[in-house]
C-alpha cells in the first residue's frame, strides 16, 4: 500500500511539474502590477518571455479576447513567439465556441486541462466539462482518471485548423462505433467514412 501510495505521489508531482513548466527556453520573471504585455493583460506574479523578450506566459488580470473567444480573467494564456495564442488553462469551466470547456481540477491542485489554438486563432483541442455533441458527434467529456492518463489524452476533442471536429471519444453508440472509442473524422470526405482510430481500454 505504501508503494501504490508513493508511485501516485511521484506521477501527481512529475504532473504538476510538466504542466508548470514554461517553453524550455523561456525566461521566468515576476511582474510587480498588473501590465498590458503585447495587449495581454497580465496579473501581476509569475510571467514567461522569450530570450528575445516576447511573452510566452501569463495569467490574465482581465477579461481578454482571443479570436472571436471571450478569454476569463484568471485564466493562464501561453503564446507562440509571434504572439498568437498557443495554449490556454481556463481558471474554470467557460463557454467557448458553444462548447464546455474545462478548466482548473476539482481540488485545484494544478492548472487543469489545456486548450490548445493553431496560429490562427481557431481552437485545436479542448477538454469538455461533460458528454457533449459536437457538429452532430456525441463526444465523451468528464473528468479523466489521472492514474490510468495522467496526460489526460483519453478524452481530448481535436478539431482541424477550419474548425471542422477532427477526432474524439464517443459518449455513446454512433455510426456504427462503440461508446468509448475514439473515432477520427476524414477532414473532407462525407462523414459515413468515419474511421475507427482506437478502442476504449
């Protein structure tokens, strides 16, 4: 029991510890009050820039828009170094693009699921707060078990870059597919050609 005890301990900490780490590059610095940084609204506390003094990271001190999104204060914004949104960790579950998205877990011990953008601004993955359809697709949402997916993947809605639903696990029977796998839509081929990726283990 002290073993299974330890093992859970060292996976929770090396979690954390991935998920606080910046771009491997990135230089920690603390901002004494609250600033506009390349037009993000950053909290003051811990921020991340770039050797070439770009931000990478920071939590925002209010509401901000990204794209068409409504962005939450609180919420930690990570950018590619020419200033697009990369990642976002939602301080809670937020509405974006008609979709619940998670944020913080439910004990807050680390900064919660990650929503990804490619450069453009449209999203590229989410993590839902419970079973949602998207664009007619019953996906699986929840929360994930962190000793069977610490990384959380299992249950990751993938989108392509013009929006279009990509690939997730299903919530229920679909198409022919058992609830629990994770099927991946052709991006243009008409959707009776879903493609099984994977089963529910």
């Amino acid at each position: 029991m002290k073993n299974v005890r330890l093992v859970v301990c060292l996976l929770f900490a090396l979690r954390v510890g991935v998920c606080d780490a910046a771009e491997p590059n990135a230089l920690h610095n603390k901002i004494t009050r609250d600033t506009i940084v390349q037009g993000y609204a950053c909290a003051r506390g811990d921020a991340w820039f770039y050797p070439d003094g770009s931000l990478n990271e920071c939590r925002l001190a209010q509401p901000t828009a990204v794209g068409d999104l409504r962005i939450p204060r609180g919420s930690i914004i990570d950018l590619w170094p020419d200033g697009a949104a990369r990642y976002l960790m939602l301080p809670r579950a937020t509405l974006l693009a008609g979709y619940r998205v998670r944020g913080g877990n439910r004990m807050g011990l680390s900064r919660g699921a990650t929503t990804a953008f490619y450069r453009s601004g449209e999203l590229r993955s989410i993590y839902l707060v419970r079973n949602q359809a998207i664009q007619g697709v019953p996906c699986r949402g929840g929360f994930w078990n962190t000793l069977n997916d610490p990384a959380g993947a299992e249950n990751v809605v993938e989108f392509y870059n013009d929006g279009k639903l990509e690939s997730c696990r299903l919530a229920r029977d679909f198409s022919g597919f058992r609830s629990g796998e994770r099927i991946v839509l052709p991006h243009l081929a008409p959707w009776p050609d879903i493609v099984k990726t994977e089963a529910s283990q």
